[in-house]
C-alpha cells in the first residue's frame, strides 16, 4: 500500500506530464526536452506498477494502449453528427451568406452584421468526445450521423485528447475540477501529420502503403490493437464545445475555451463581417496551407452566435449556419520529358515520369509515377506529351491525363522495356498482376541496393549515415551482397568509397553496430519480407519468440497469427524457404543481430515442452489468453489452427471443427479439467 508520500508524488507527476503535454501540443512551448519528459513518464509509470492502486484512467501512462477490441460497439449520439454542405464555387459563399441573413430574426441582420467564424478544414476523421465529471468517458467515430462506432480505447492513445479537462483558463493544471456534475461533448477531426503519414508508409510493404493521411487516420482508428494506433501518432483537433457550463457563449469563445480545457485547435481561425472578409480569409490560405504540417483541404464557416443558430435551423443532413468551402484539387500542365523503369526490393518494375519542373501544392515537382503498364495504356501517355498532373490526396503527385491537342509531331509512345535496366535479365509478368518484375533476386543490383537501404531505414535497423549513395557504392564494388554482409564492414573498407574518410567510416561501423541491439520485430520488417509491414511484424515476433521458431512454423500456423491471414503467411513461408534469405540470416546471426524476443518468459515447468497446442471453445476457468500464457510458461505454445504439426487440442465447452479435424488427424484431445491437470502435475 502506498503511503501518502507516494501517493503525492504520483499525482505531482501527473499533473507536470500533463501540464507539459498541454505545453508542447498545445501551446507549441515546450519547456523540457524530450528525455526529461519521457524520465517523469517512466518514473510515474514505474509508481503505477509498484502500487497499481496509483493508476487511474485519465493517468498519463494510460496513452501507450494495449487494448484488443475485438469488435466496436455502435452508441447513438446525444444530438446527430450533421455532415456540412460542400461547395467549391466562391460565388456560392456569396449565397450562402445573403441566405443565412434572410433567415435571421429581423433586425439581426441590420448595422455590422452578424460574424461568421472562418476555420481551416482539416481533412480527417470526425470523432466525437463525451466528458463526464471532466473525465474522459467516451470517444466515437461520426458514423451515420446518427451512430457511430465506440472508439474509446483508441482515442485515449492520442496525445492532443485531453484525459481530464484543464479548468478552462487555468494554465497550472492544478484548480479545482470545475466539471463536477457535468456532461460535456467535444468534437473535432482526427488526423495525421504530414511526416508522421510519411514515416508510416515507410514502414509498410510498397504494395500496402496509404494513399493520403486521411485514409491512413480512417485506417488507424478502426484498428483492434489501441497499442498500434498509439504507434501512429495521430492528433485530435477541437472545433465544437456543448455543455451546461458554457451557456450562450459565442462559438468564437468556445475555442477559446477548448484551447485553455488542454485541446489543440486551429489557432489560424478568423472573425469575418462581410462575404469581402470571408474570400479574403479563403484566398489568403489556398496559398498559405501548404506551408502546414498537416492536410487542410478547405475552410468551415459557421455563424458565430450560437443563439442564432436554431432560428437559421437545419436540414435532415446540414446546418443551414454553416458550409464548407472545399478547394479544387491543384493540377498542372507540364511536358513528359523521358519515362525511367525502376526496380524495386521485391523485382517490381515501376515506370517514373521525368517531367519540366513545375510548382504543384507548395512544392516543385519533377517526377510522378506512372503507376504500371495498364495506367501507361489507359492514359496513351507518349514522350513530349503535354501532361496534366495533381498530387493524390495532396501528396503524390501523378499524371492525371494527356492534353492530347498539344502533342507534337515529335512525340513517340514509351517503349516497355524487355529486360531489367539493371541486370538485364528478361522481365516476366505474373498471372493476375499489372507489373513488370524482376526474377533474378540474387543477382539484380538495384534489387540489392533497394533491400539494403530499406534494412537500414529509420523503421527498421536506422542505421545513421547509411544512405542511398554510400548503398550503391557498397554493391557496386561487391562489398555487400544483402543485409548481413554489413556487419562485416571495416572503417577500412569503408574509406575507398566516395566521400568516406577516416572519421564517418569509424561512425558508419559504429552505427552499424549499435544497429545489432534494434530489437526481433525490426529485423524482421528489416528482412523485406513481401506483405510484412511493421505491424505485422510485430505480431510475428509476439508469435513466434526467435527467428529460428518463425523460420519452422507451417503455413496453417502462419495463418493463424492475428493479422496474418493465409495471404502473408504464404509469403513468410516461402521467404524462409528461400536459400538466398536463408544465407542472409545466417549471416545476421553469426554476426550477432538480435533475433530474439527481448523478454523471455520464465518457466514454472516443463510440462508442455516443445508442444503446439490449440483450444477450441470455451474456456470456464480462464480466458483464452490466460491459457495461452499458461502453456507459454511451460514451455509450449498456442497455435491458432489444427495440422499434423499439432500437439494437443484442449476442448472447451461447445467446441468448435477444430475438435473434428483433430479427431481426424489423431491428435490427442484432452478437456479442461484434463488441461488443468497438466499445468501441475509432476
């Protein structure tokens, strides 16, 4: 039991992590660098563990989730989640304008005008938060409108999330709760930064990588595993405040209030009086927004006086009070100059346009995919065509069609090539796929180069100083063949290369080095594995404790890994079939990678020694997973599915066709009382 003095302590430390939470996520003042607040973190959260009496829900240390959800419950809404009527014309903000004004009550329209308040639109997701008592008690996507999904656990790992509301206008976090007796709703957009959507698609398998950062947030919030999604480093922008508490309050006021009860808003939003001031606002960011580190694809305008509101009314989708003004897609014209095939990792010949410099989105661009050969047929895209291009989703560019009219007589149609541009080994296209590919995986270079420099990328080994140019030297004069023949570099070795002197040589070993200590699961997305993103290769190293039992596990018990599906399983399976990536990892080994699960269970007994087993129904005395971690700490360990490799099935109460396969392949079937007695029995 702790004792008062701990117990100070603990809620000292919550109210500083909080405070410089709200510091650098909200106010964007950091005080502190980030070791000393990840110190305070790890101090409280070694407390909570010491006496788990500390903890409660809206605790700091609750953000890293580890939640599983296997489904998420439907809740109705207090009051429906309108969706806002869109334009893209400045003319029909005129319109909106003089309607709403007819609308009003008379003599509201009168002198100045009512204001409207203009918000940057941040493209994400919509999300609801419930506050009971100033605690957390709820988070829910929009769904219909009417009922959306319980998110709750997901929306405790966002950071801009308040777990306890600050009292509104106190910055030391250390006033009474002024919330009690009171249920609050806020509501905002959940989104992803640009270079956290970035760093996300570098960690996924090109083939699963997320389009835009709004598919990549839709995707995260409706994952099972809340640890996952505290992983992904989403943020939570406030835009609509209700409550008792706040009475008649003007909505410009409300953000006001959001922004001191510890929620990140947008700070750039303006009071406008006239329909001049509101195309003014708009204008001034079609510019401005892509010099943001996140995605903004419109502005909101919302009649400032909450009072107004009900007399303008609603539709049975829209506030009659509001719109939304949505910006054209930026596109721009520009001339295909040549066309690149390119190899990948994994053999995939991608075609890359080579295009005149153009500026697009805030940024210059100079090359754009062409995706595969069927876009190429689709687009009848020839060599000094006229091109017009516009970045998906804000952020990759392609080409979106050819202004034919303007093609010169000099233009020809790309010639597809036969053979790799980098081996010169014939192309082959696989049944049912659109691309191009590479066969000789040993000997292709730019296959190499491209498994080597995503060995060393931040996602997976991070091995600082080893960049694309150091890459291709290395495979160019033979030095590396694959990952493992890195481990064999000497700063020696390393000087003949372009721009390698005695000093970033001795570095690059010593990275390379520290890179062995990474940690199992980033070796394993390190390895190229097709399909294995580093999700995914988390869950294979949570499985399957060493690189030695993955290599051995079949394809039934591939598939049975949470997340893994029969898909994926194929392709690890055939991964460590494969002669060349066996050679690889023997190499990691002998060189000393971790290829281990850092915590290694401690044995009660040895009662289930090497054996696979698998349940099947329900369980009255334990969970799935406490059985699970029963049969780990003896030795065994759980398989999802029943094949010849199967030790033991235990069956529970209704069973399920696992208990008819087993009986057909003879694998010993024992019930739960029979279970037990194995756990301890001599």
């Amino acid at each position: 039991m702790a004792d008062e003095k701990i117990v100070l302590e603990a809620e000292r430390l919550r109210r500083e992590i909080d405070r410089h939470n709200y510091l650098y996520y909200v106010l964007a003042k950091p005080e502190i660098e980030d070791y000393e607040f990840d110190r305070m973190l790890e101090k409280l959260a070694g407390l909570e563990k010491t006496y788990p009496e500390l903890k409660t829900l809206d605790s700091p240390t609750q953000r890293v989730g580890g939640w599983i959800t296997k489904e998420f419950p439907t809740v109705i809404h207090r009051e429906p989640m309108l969706s806002l009527s869109n334009t893209y014309s400045i003319e029909e903000i005129g319109e909106f304008y003089r309607r709403v004004m007819k609308l009003l009550p008379p003599g509201e329209e009168g002198g100045e005008g009512p204001a409207f308040v203009a918000e940057l639109k941040f493209d994400g997701v919509a999300v609801s938060l419930l506050y009971e008592n100033g605690q957390l008690s709820r988070g829910a996507t929009r769904g219909d409108g009417m009922r959306g999904d319980d998110i709750t656990p997901n929306a405790r790992t966002i950071n801009t999330v308040p777990l306890r509301l600050r009292p509104a206008g106190d910055d030391s976090g250390t006033a009474p709760n002024r919330y009690d007796g009171t249920v609050i709703e806020v509501r905002g957009e959940v989104f992803m930064r640009k270079d956290d959507f970035a760093a996300l698609n570098e960690s996924r398998p090109e083939d699963e990588q997320f389009a835009n950062p709004r598919n990549a947030t839709a995707g995260t919030l409706k994952l099972q595993d809340s640890a996952e999604v505290a992983r992904r480093k989403l943020y939570f922008a406030a835009y609509y405040l209700e409550g008792e508490p706040f009475g008649e309050k003007a909505h410009h006021a409300r953000l006001e209030m959001l922004k001191t009860m510890g929620f990140y808003t947008d700070r750039h939003y303006r009071l406008c009086h006239d329909p001049e001031e509101i195309r003014s606002f708009i204008s001034h960011w079609d510019n401005e927004r892509w010099s943001l580190p996140y995605e903004t694809d419109g502005v909101v305008l919302k009649l400032d006086d909450i009072s107004l509101r009900a007399a303008v009314g609603s539709t049975s989708k829209s506030p009659r009070w509001a719109i939304a003004f949505k910006y054209p897609a930026q596109r721009a014209s520009t001339v295909l100059r040549k066309v690149v095939f390119q190899v990948g990792r994994l053999g995939t010949v991608t075609p890359v346009a080579y295009l005149d410099p153009v500026k697009l989105a805030g940024t210059t661009v100079s090359r754009s995919t062409l995706h595969n050969l069927d876009e190429i047929e689709r687009l009848d895209v020839h060599l000094l065509d006229t091109v017009l291009i516009e970045k998906a989703g804000e952020i990759i560019p392609k080409v979106v069609s050819v202004e034919k009219q303007k093609r010169p007589s000099g233009a020809r149609p790309i010639t597809v090539p036969e053979v790799c541009p980098s081996c010169a080994t014939p192309l082959v296209r696989h049944e049912g796929e659109v691309n191009l590919c590479c066969p000789n995986e040993e000997g292709c270079p730019a296959q190499k180069r491209a498994r080597i420099e995503h060995f060393a990328s931040r996602n997976a080994m991070d091995i600082s100083g080893l960049g694309k140019a150091i890459v291709e030297q290395l495979v160019d004069k033979e030095l590396a063949h694959d990952a493992g023949d890195l481990y064999g570099l000497t700063p020696d070795m390393l000087r003949g290369l372009e721009r390698q002197g005695e000093k970033s040589s001795l570095k690059l070993v010593d990275a390379i080095e520290k890179s062995k200590s990474r940690g199992y699961d980033r070796v394993l997305f390190g390895l190229g594995i097709r399909h294995v993103g580093l999700a995914t290769a988390r869950e294979l190293a949570e499985a399957y404790p060493s690189m030695e039992e993955l290599g051995d596990a079949s394809l039934d018990e591939l598939s049975a890994v949470p997340d893994v599906g029969p898909v994926i399983a194929e392709s690890v399976h055939a991964f460590f079939k494969n002669p060349i990536a066996c050679r690889m990892i023997e190499k990691l080994h002998t060189a000393g990678v971790r290829m281990t699960s850092e915590e290694t269970k401690a044995r009660v007994n040895d009662n289930f020694d090497g054996m696979k087993v698998v349940f099947t129904g329900t369980l009255e005395r334990h969970t799935r997973p406490e059985a699970a971690e029963l049969v780990v700490e003896r030795g065994g360990r759980e398989a999802g599915s029943v094949s010849k490799n199967t030790d033991l099935v235990v069956a529970g109460k209704d069973p399920g066709s696992k208990l008819e396969k087993a009986r057909k392949l003879g694998v010993r079937v024992v019930s739960e009382e029979e279970f037990e007695a194995m756990l301890f029995g001599e």
